[in-house]
C-alpha cells in the first residue's frame, strides 16, 4: 500500500523537515534533497474544481495548470514550504508569472529554466539555472550543502531512477497489474528516495510469469484518470513500453561528471526526447521507433491533455512518420478532471481490434 502524499508531508512536518510542491516536468531532484527539503510533485491536481483557476486563466490554457492554480487557490498547497515551477511550456511559464506577480502566495515561489533543443551552451546554461537555484534555496533554509554532499543526494537520485528504469523494462515479469504498476512508477513522484528504493527492488524481487495482451506504447502527458490503465488492461492491451511526459521520459541516466550541478544538467538533457525540452521533432520519432522494434508493440496510444501545446505541435509529424513506418496509433484527448467516457473506452477497444 502506497502512501498518500498528505501522509508523507505529515510525517515530514512533524519531523521538522520541509516539502516543496513542484510542478510539471523537469526539475533537479537531488538539489532538494541535499537540502532535506521533499520534493512533492503537483500534476494537476485530477478531480479538482477547476473554477478558482479558470478565473485567473484563459479558457484554452490545459487543465494541468489550470488545476494546480485553483489547488493553490483553494488552500491545498498551503502545507509546502516553496513552491517550484519548472518551465515546461508557455502556460506553466504563466503559471510561475500568476504566482509571484498577481497571487502572492506565503511561500517562496522559485522558478527553472530549461534550455530548448540540443545545442551545445544548454548544458551550462542548465547547470548555471541550477547553480542560482542553489544560492535561493541556501538563502531559505540557511543552509550551504558541500559538493560531496550534493554528490551523495546525485548518487541516491542515480540509484532510484536506476530501479525505475528497471521497473519499466522488467514491466511484463512483474507481479503486478498495469494500474498498480503505474502507481509504483509514479510514487516517485511524492515518496522519499529510499522509500521508493525499497519499494521497487522489493518489486524487481519478486518474478511472475509473463503477462499477456496485444502490445502497444503508451505515450502522451499524464495516464489521468489512472482507471485508464485498468480499461486498457480489460479492452486486452498491454502496455510494453513508456513514452509519457510524466513517466518514461524522466528515466534520467546517471551523470558523468565531478561538478555536481553539471551532473545533474547532464541527467536531465540526456534523458529521452521530450516535446517540452524543444527536442527535434525527428528525435522524437526514432525514438519511438526504436521503441516499437525493441519492445514488439504493434501500435502506439498517444493519450493527451486537451490544450497541451508542445504534445500537439509534434502529434502531426509524428503520426505521419510512424504511419509510413507501419506503427499505427491512437489519439486520445482528455482534461484531467474527467472521468474516464465510454467513448474513450470504446475507441480505445477499436484501437486494439484493429492492430490485433
């Protein structure tokens, strides 16, 4: 049983230790723990009135932000310590922009700039962004962590994503369904980095016979709702490979060099291609063609937060690659707040019929 993240900033609260919410997607998680401060992240939340945002927001801003603002609004991250909001895309760029100019929330909001594409500067650029965010976090919590200290929280981070990438390419052997599975997977979005540690090797333990069902890639943003998963598992899907924002595109590899904010730049720029990094669009395509020969899936399921800007730019091109490569796939658009449509699950069903 997997905690709830109320239950784990509970316990960090009582032990005197700190939390930060952070938002989507891509953020130095070894940073904060070199500073005993939790990171907690904050996709959406799902189920959410979304009216408090919306007044803030333009109608064709994507739910992800929408949501987190109305959370915000509404008093639900009034238990985080900071507030941490990466630049994933131009709306959680307005996100950051609402919070510390119009909002004024009581807790320090502290933003990270990604580089976009491949060229050669982002790598410093990167490791400069996570050189000042030190400096802010050092200023909040009056604490200055050694370089070796910083190497030890990197080699715990390395450790954990080490297990999650073997989480997933184990993922037909192991004792669990789909929506267990994805449960496990995104615990490390909220769970301590040794409680996530013991967790999966307990899980990479334990062998099963191998699961069954008609093969395809996952890709997209966010599995929400997460019942999803389990109406894929009974339409007879098998997801064999993960391409989601929020899962299979943040298996960092381990860094390589001794200058521990560069480390941890290079983890997160040589992890997959991601739309929300400005990835070459080819990129992205022998990614997922590479993929689909590896894993054997006969078709990829693209499932989509509505407004989601840098997923649609790519789905055009993309999709016409794949069909010329005679990868089929699937479309799905859906706001985080809904429940899971029989018209999804009717598609869905289609889907797989006709790759079968």
């Amino acid at each position: 049983m997997l905690p709830a993240r109320s239950e784990i900033i509970h316990g960090r609260h009582a032990r005197g230790e700190r939390v930060a919410a952070v938002f989507p997607i891509h953020y130095p998680r070894a940073l904060f723990y070199a500073f005993d401060i939790l990171p907690i992240e904050v996709w959406g939340p799902p189920k959410m009135d979304p009216n408090l945002g919306a007044a803030h927001l333009q109608p064709y801003i994507c739910s992800i932000v929408r949501n987190a603002l109305a959370f915000q609004l509404s008093g639900g991250l009034d238990s985080a310590d900071i507030l941490v909001v990466p630049h994933a895309c131009d709306s959680l760029q307005g996100l950051g922009s609402i919070l510390i100019d119009f909002i004024h929330p009581k807790q320090p909001v502290l933003t990270i700039y990604l580089p976009r594409g491949n060229r050669e500067s982002g790598l410093e650029f990167l490791a400069d962004e996570f050189r000042a965010l030190y400096r802010q976090l050092a200023e909040i919590t009056g604490c200055q962590p050694s370089d070796a200290e910083l190497m030890a929280s990197i080699r715990a981070d390395e450790r954990a994503d080490q297990l999650l990438a073997q989480l997933h390419r184990q993922r037909r052997t192991l004792p669990l369904a789909q929506l267990e599975l994805y449960r496990l997977i995104r615990s490390r979005e909220f769970l301590p980095v040794e409680d996530f540690c013991k967790l999966a090797e307990s899980t990479l333990m334990t062998a099963a016979s191998a699961n069954g069902g008609i093969p395809i890639i996952h890709s997209g943003y966010v599995p929400e709702p997460m019942e999803m998963l389990r109406a894929l598992s009974e339409s007879g899907g098998l997801v064999v490979a993960d391409d989601l924002a929020c899962c299979g595109r943040r298996v960092y590899p381990p860094g390589t060099s001794d200058d521990p904010f560069v480390r941890m730049a290079e983890r997160i720029l040589n992890a997959p291609p991601d739309s929300t990094r400005g990835s070459p669009i080819q990129d992205r395509l022998e990614h997922l063609l590479r993929m689909a020969n590896d894993s054997g899936a006969k078709g990829i399921v693209f499932y989509n937060v509505k407004f989601c800007e840098p997923e649609l730019f790519y789905l055009p091109t993309l999709r016409k690659g794949l069909e010329s490569a005679g990868v089929p796939s699937l479309v799905v658009e859906t706001d985080v707040s809904d429940p899971l449509t029989h018209q999804v699950v009717t598609r869905l069903e289609a889907f797989l019929e006709m790759i079968a």
